[in-house]
C-alpha cells in the first residue's frame, strides 16, 4: 500500500502488552524514553519526571499498555488506567518512538484504544505546550476540562476529555 509517490506505508499492529514480562517492560521502557527525551527537549525542561521510570515500575503497574507495532517493531505504546469511576477511562501515557513519528503511529493507538475500552469518558492530560499532543486528541474530540500547575509551575497540564460517542 502506497501513501504517495515513492513512500510505502506500513500496517500498524495494535496489540495488548504483557507488561508484567520483563523483556516486554524494556522494550515499553525504551520507547517511552526515547519519547519522553525529546518530549523534555520541546517543553525545554532539563528534569522530566517521566524519564524517572524505571523498567520495574512497568512490570508493576497496574495500568494496560496497547503497543503499536510496525515489521515486528515496538513503534508506539499506550497507557490506561481505570479511575475510582469505572465509567472514566484515563490515559496515562502515550508515547511513540522518534523514528516512527508522523506515521499515523500515534492515532492507530489511540484509536484502537478507544475503540477497544468502553467508558462514558476518557481523560488524558498534558502540557500546555505539547501541541502535537494537544492537535492529536483535539481530533478525537477531546475538550480541555481543566488546567493545574505541577511541580513548583514548572510544568502547566492541561486536562482533556472525551465523550463517548451516542
């Protein structure tokens, strides 16, 4: 399948993670890092609490992670969380290789991922400045709620929320 002249496009797999396996929390830890590096590098901030994560912290959470596979390739992965409210689905991450950017990587993800889990709302949050991240959910229909500051305004988050479709 072709997306233009010359530029073959990929399918884009979109399969439950065994996080807990610790080979599969390394290859999770590696995307997200190389995504959080560069995430720090457009927010301009030189401490990311997200590059904090360690592989066992993935092992043991309690969160589902959807990977976005591409030729066997761990290309993307997406976090989500069940809130005390069973009926609010959060994401709590969603990350994409730098490699794999701009491939539709990141919307295969979160479209399976809204297609798979029911929940009358989905929330995510993220940085005021993040604008990919911010065109992205904005074209899935999510609508700013609320606005925070977090470790000492260092960082503006802004929370979005989805309706489920009637």
């Amino acid at each position: 399948m072709t997306a233009g002249p010359g530029t073959l496009v990929q399918a884009i797999a979109i399969e439950i993670l065994r996080h807990a396996e610790r080979e599969v929390a390394e290859r999770i830890h590696a995307v997200q890092l190389a995504a959080y590096a560069q995430e720090a590098e457009l927010l301009q901030v030189a401490s990311f609490p997200p590059l904090q994560r360690k592989v066992e912290d993935i092992q043991r959470s309690a969160d589902r992670f959807f990977g976005a596979c591409i030729g066997g390739a761990l290309a993307g992965v997406v976090g989500i969380e069940r809130s005390a409210v069973r009926s609010t689905l959060w994401i709590s991450s969603l990350t994409v290789a730098p490699p794999y950017q701009r491939r539709g990587v990141a919307r295969a993800s979160l479209s399976a991922v809204l297609a798979q889990e029911e929940a009358e709302a989905v929330m995510v949050s993220t940085d005021i400045r993040n604008e990919p991240a911010l065109a992205l959910y904005a074209g899935f229909g999510f609508v700013p709620v609320n606005h925070r500051t977090v470790d000492g305004g260092r960082f503006e988050l802004v929370e979005l929320r989805r309706r489920r479709d009637p």
